[in-house]
C-alpha cells in the first residue's frame, strides 16, 4: 500500500442512489485530475457496498464501517468479514470512537475484528484515539498506546503490511475543534515510535497513520504538511464530493 491515503467515512448517512452518485463523482474527479500516490477510500455504509464496488472503476476502493468479530452463526444483524469481502469491498474501518461509545466495543474484541478481516483478505483502518477527559488529564499517550497494544500488536510484521491506523482525537470529532498540526504530529511521531520498537524502522515507516478529527479542505494542506501525518480518516466533508477532492488534493 502506498503510504498516502485519505479515507472518507459517510457514517450513517444517504440513501443508495444518493451514495451511487456521490461515489461516481468522487472517482470522475480523480479521473480527471489523477492523485498520483494518492490511495482513495470510500467507507460506506453495509447496505450500499455491492452496488458502490461495482459502480466504480478502480480509481477509488471501497471499505466497510465495521464487521462482526463472528465468523458466522445466530448473530441477527451482525455482518462478518466474508459477506463484505464478498461485495468488492477491500477495506474495513474497525474501532471508531463512535462504536467505542455507543456500542462498548473495547480493545479485545476489537483484536477479534481485527483477526477475522485480515482472515478474509480486508486491509484494516485501525482507530485509535483519546476523549476530552483523557486529554486534559494528560493520558492521550497511555490511551492510545493501549488501543494499539492491544488491538494490533498480537499481529505478525507480515499482518501489519495490510493495517492502516488512523489517530482520532475524539474530542474534535464533530466538534467544529481541531487538533493543531503539531498535535498532531506529536500523537502520530508517537504512534510510529511503537511501530518501530515492534515491528522495525521500514515497518512504522511503511505503515499509514491518518489523521481524523475534523479535517476539512481549509487545514488538511497543514496537517498533511507534517511528517508523520500520512493522510486522512474524513467525516462530514467526504459527503460533498469537491470538499472531498479538495482534501485529496492538499498533498
């Protein structure tokens, strides 16, 4: 994987046709003025994965916003690993903070998810990120490099190749607040730094780690600027296909 990617994740929003045609104008754009070794990902939600994967070219990879920790069974409602392998998807996005608060999903099961889609041959982006609380009291490094600790680091150098980490500081998602370019930085140098004491110099060298608290066309060019900040993990803005090329196009 190149090291360059910036990911959209649409969360719970647009209907299909609405997404088809979100995701068609994401990749015309691209089309028309590459990215060069820039990778592009759409995460969209479960009941559009098919249709998406099949409507587009290959200019943009599709991912999945979570997957069941199950291989299969009597889990009503869960999707696994190999039903969105199945659709085209190549991606999946495993520990957002969003389903670390609503739905309690803690760094063991995670490593669970984790397991069964690489078992399946889905690359990961793996969340990681501190709230509010944890940052005032200063426990941003000790949180993060639990989530990493114990949501990757079971994983062999080989598996790691197909993981990408992607820092959220949950306290400027969606908040309209965010993390300057030099927190950034720091969180992402440190994130590395684990990598490096785990997995070596030319894996925490080759592996992603994105930034996703509220970036948006206006300071995406200075966070990416950053040494350590490899692209981004995008909200809202990755629902309007411009402000979406714009940041793709801040490297």
């Amino acid at each position: 994987m190149t090291r360059k990617l910036v990911a959209g994740n649409w969360k719970m929003n647009l209907s299909l046709p609405e997404g088809i045609a979100l995701a068609k104008e994401v990749e015309a754009q691209l089309l028309a003025n590459p990215t060069g070794d820039v990778q592009v990902v759409l995460g969209v939600p479960f009941s559009h994965l098919t249709a998406i994967s099949h409507a587009l070219e290959g200019e943009v990879a599709v991912s999945a916003q979570d997957c069941s920790a199950n291989e299969s069974g009597a889990f009503t409602g869960e999707v696994s690993a190999m039903m969105v392998a199945s659709t085209g998807a190549e991606y999946v996005i495993l520990g957002h903070s969003e389903r670390r608060e609503y739905h309690g999903e803690e760094n063991a099961l995670l490593a669970e998810k984790v397991n069964m889609a690489l078992e399946h041959g889905l690359k990961v982006i793996y969340c990681c990120g501190e709230v509010l609380s944890e940052r005032e009291n200063n426990q941003q490094f000790e949180v993060v490099g639990d989530q990493i600790l114990e949501g990757l680091f079971h994983l062999s150098k080989e598996q790691m190749k197909e993981v990408v980490i992607a820092y959220e500081p949950v306290w400027a998602i969606g908040t309209g607040v965010t993390a300057s370019s030099e927190q950034a930085q720091e969180m992402h140098a440190f994130i590395r730094s684990l990598l490096q004491k785990q997995y070596g110099v030319i894996a925490a060298e080759n592996t992603s780690i994105l930034y996703g608290g509220s970036c948006k066309p206006a300071n995406a060019q200075e966070l990416f600027s950053e040494k350590d900040v490899d692209g981004g993990l995008i909200g809202g803005a990755s629902l309007k296909a411009n402000d979406f090329v714009a940041i793709i196009n801040s490297f």
